[in-house]
C-alpha cells in the first residue's frame, strides 16, 4: 500500500529538526523541503542558470555556486524579484519532493517544511504535526545555535506563517518545551499512533 504523507512544520528553533530526526530512526522515510531547495539549484541544474540569466552573474560565489545571502537580500527588498523567484522555484521544488515521497517504503513518510502552510505544500500531506514551542525559547534556541540576534530571530518569527496560522490548520500538536527524553517518548507514542492511521485518518 502507498505510505501517506504527514507533514511537519514548526517555527524556527521549535525543534521540528529533532523530531524528524527521532521519525528517521524509527523507520520512517523523511523529505527535507530545504534540502530539495537546495537540490534544484546545485551548479549545472536549469534553475540556476534562469536565476543567473535574471539576477546577473553578482548572485554566484567564485566556485560557481549560487550565493544564498546576496539572493536573499535582492528578493528581500523586491516584491516583484522575490515573486518571480517562487514562480520558478516553488513546482520544482515540489517535485523534487514528489519524486523523493515516492521512493517511500514505510507505512507513513513525512514531508518536513519550516513554510509547509504558507508555500501550499501542505497540498501534498494527508495529515499535519506542528512542533510549536513558546516563543522566548524559540529565541533562545535559534541565537544559540545560529550565533545569530535576537532581533534577526524575531524578524524571520515575523516572516513564517503566525502560530495561530500554524495551529489552526494541526492534526497533531506537539509542544517541545521539555528535555530531549520526553521528546523522543512522544515522538515514540505518536509513531505508534500513526501506525494505525489509514491514509493518515483514524478509523
């Protein structure tokens, strides 16, 4: 039978790396939306040549790789730049995911996406977990592990769906506010519940 799709989302340092990670080890086939992002525009991908063709060779790294803060600060001050960006990227990206869940050989795979709600893939799941987390330990979590401000945190917080967005359209909530061994434990009883899913709905 054909795995179902559940999706994972979460707002920046929630956690929801961990918990994919805890899935992973427990069988479960995982698609990374950002690492598809990245696949589609690796050097000698067609994305990245109507990237360069659109923003000048100034948006590549000497090595020929693309140069992710120079792009981002071009689509960040321009609407219009930032619009035809998502307009090229986003169905390739979804169907580098596409392919990757169809490789899928257990009961349930997931899709994890930080903009799983706001870019439409959610499109793509059966079912939705959200990792959610309060938001001053969301801070603390990103500064410490991204060497990063607090008030580059709150502006990224500001960009990503809002938590009520987020909640509204959850099947499942799973709020990481605790040590790494209740994590994996209710990434366990989840796992368990989610086996007897059919098609990611209860009988």
């Amino acid at each position: 039978m054909k795995p179902w799709i559940l999706g994972l989302t979460g707002g920046i340092g929630s956690g929801k790396s961990a918990v994919a990670q805890h899935f992973i080890e427990l069988g479960v086939h995982a698609v990374d939306a950002d690492h598809a992002a990245r696949w589609v525009v690796e050097p000698g991908k067609p994305a990245l040549t109507k990237i360069v063709s659109h923003f000048g060779e100034d948006i590549l790294h000497a090595d020929g790789t693309l140069n992710r803060p120079a792009l981002r600060n071009r689509i960040f001050s321009n609407p219009d730049d930032r619009r035809w960006l998502e307009a090229l990227l986003h169905p390739l990206i979804n169907e580098e995911i596409r392919q990757s869940l169809e490789g899928a050989e257990s009961p349930y795979a997931i899709l994890v996406s930080p903009l799983l709600v706001e870019s439409g893939q959610r499109r793509m799941t059966q079912r939705l977990l959200v990792v959610d987390a309060p938001e001053a330990l969301q801070i603390e979590r990103t500064v410490s592990r991204d060497q990063t401000s607090s008030e580059q945190v709150e502006a990224i917080l500001k960009v990503q769906a809002k938590r009520e967005e987020r909640l509204r359209h959850a099947h499942d909530v799973l709020v990481n506010d605790r040590d790494l061994n209740w994590l994996q434990a209710e990434v366990q009883r989840l796992h368990n519940f989610y086996l007897t899913l059919r098609g990611g709905k209860e009988a």
